[in-house]
C-alpha cells in the first residue's frame, strides 16, 4: 500500500494581512493627513475637514482594516454607515476627489508595503471610490 502525503494547500492571505495589518495601515493614514494638513496642492480637501483631525487620523484606519478583511471594530461602532454615507453632507468635487486621491496615492507610497501588487490594488481602488463621490 502506498501512502501519499499531500502538501496542504496554501492559506489566502486577506488584503489585511498583505498590506502589513493594523500598523501598515496606522501609517498609511498618518501619511495621509500629514501631507493634507502640509501640503498646499490638498488645500481644498483641507478646507473640508475640522480643525483637529485627531478623529480622522483614528477613524480612518479602523475603517481600512474593515474594508481590507480584517477586524470590523469601525463597522460595529457605526452600524448602517459606509464611506458614501459618511461623506454625503460634504460638497465634495471632481477637484477635492482628485486631491483625495492624490494625498492617498503618496502616502500609500510613501508607507513603503513589502507587497506591491497589494499596494497598487489599494491605490487604485481607494482612488475609484475617491472620484466615485463627486458631485460636480
């Protein structure tokens, strides 16, 4: 009788987990908004927020780990809310879209992921749902 070991199937690795998890994605955001806050081509996608962006630099990555496949503590602590619903009381343009978009490419850059295929999908997409919220 023969016995054949079989190799076990590889385990699919969440885009969570691609990116780098919770500090990958921790830095991404802080990117983010250190370049909105510095950088004068973000000017009116800064106009747009409040003051102190303590909140934001808190809530987005929470957000992203959700929407990547990892822990949901974002969608549990604003059950019905997503990203189109959180933004429509801003009049955001196809301007303020593109600098969105912009300011995320760069930090999502600039946060150096090991994994690049992972890291380009992130900026595409992120970028698709920025231009997507246009209403101009």
């Amino acid at each position: 009788m023969s016995t054949q070991v079989q190799a076990a199937a590889p385990v699919a690795r969440t885009p969570y987990e691609r990116v780098g998890g919770s500090q990958a994605l921790r830095r991404i955001a802080e990117r983010f908004y250190d370049l909105m806050d510095t950088d004068p081509a973000f000017r009116a996608l800064r106009a747009m927020h409040a003051a102190d962006l303590a909140p934001m630099r808190e809530s987005l990555p929470a957000f992203l780990a959700g929407w990547c496949g990892g822990p949901r503590d974002w969608a549990q602590a604003n059950p019905g809310k997503c990203m189109m619903s959180m933004h429509k009381p801003f009049p955001i343009t196809r301007k303020t879209a593109q600098q969105w978009a912009d300011c995320m490419t760069r930090a999502i850059a600039d946060a150096d992921l090991r994994d690049h295929e992972i890291a380009d999908a992130l900026t595409d997409v992120l970028a698709r749902m920025a231009l997507s919220m246009a209403r101009d």
